[in-house]
C-alpha cells in the first residue's frame, strides 16, 4: 500500500508542477523574451527610426553621368530602402507578439500588482508606441521616434537604456 501512495504522491506532485510551470511560469518566461526581442530590436534599429525612404525616380531624375556610378547609386538605394522596411517590419512584429503573449498570462491583473510584469495599461501603451515607430521613418520624427524608444523603455521595464 505504501508503494502506491508513493507512486500517486508522485505523479499528483509532478502533474502539479507541470501545471504551475505550463500555466503560470512559462507564459510569464515568454513574456520576458519578448522584452528581450523588443529590447534587440530598439538598440539594433536606433539608426533607422527618423530616417526617410529614398525616392529612386527623384534620384534617376536629378542625377545624371556615368551609368556604372548610377546603377552603384540605385543599388545603395535600395539596400537602404530595404533596410528602413526591415526595422519598421520587425518593430511592428514585436508589437504583436508583445500582445499575443500578454494575453496568454493567466492572472494578468494579479500578477501586475505584485510587480510581476507591467500593467495592462503600459503594454497597451508600449505596443502603440512600437507601431509608431514602424510608422515613422521621416528626419521630421527623428527626435519623436528617441522619445518613443525611452517611453517603451520605461513602460516595460526595458533597463538597456542610458540614463
């Protein structure tokens, strides 16, 4: 008899902690990579945010001279226009994943107030301030998009920043 409340005792104890670790642990875990995602993806796109699209037909047109030196500037123009859809693809990806995830944490609201992991408020906030960012890509919001970066920061707790 004891060998069967030992084998019970165990699985109870292990299908506990499956559940604790499933349930609560993981989603918790996963929203923490997401910080680290957004957190990679702000420092490695900062060059990016304020920065414009090159127009190629204006450059076709205002540039003239030796064809070797224009297909040199198409191809650098490109490069460059693929690099501003990349930074605003991912930021915006991060974004949605910063939801899917927090919607995935049972207790939200609890664990919140225990400091656990920011309000609902201030993840609401940062990803609209993530889809912002994938939207601005003019130098007129140059010093907007580093306010962003900061505020995104700050909401989620993201400590890489300088002070």
């Amino acid at each position: 008899m004891d060998t069967v409340n030992v084998i019970i005792s165990g699985v109870a104890v292990f299908l506990i902690g499956e559940i604790i670790v499933r349930f609560f642990l993981g989603p918790i875990h996963k929203f923490k990579e997401v910080k680290g995602e957004i957190a990679s993806t702000l420092l490695f796109h900062a060059n990016n945010y304020g920065q414009q699209y090159v127009k190629l037909q204006e450059v076709l047109e205002s540039e003239g001279g030796d064809e070797k030196v224009m297909e040199e500037r198409i191809s650098s123009i490109k490069q460059w226009n693929n690099d501003l859809s990349k930074a605003s693809d991912e930021t915006r990806q991060v974004a949605s994943k910063l939801i899917s995830v927090s919607e995935g944490i049972p207790f939200f609201d609890q664990l919140a107030y225990l400091k656990i992991i920011p309000d609902k408020s201030s993840v609401i906030e940062a990803r609209r301030h993530l889809i912002g960012l994938s939207n601005s890509f003019s130098p007129a919001t140059a010093a907007k998009s580093a306010e962003r970066s900061e505020k995104i920061c700050k909401l989620l707790k993201i400590e890489f920043m300088d002070e």
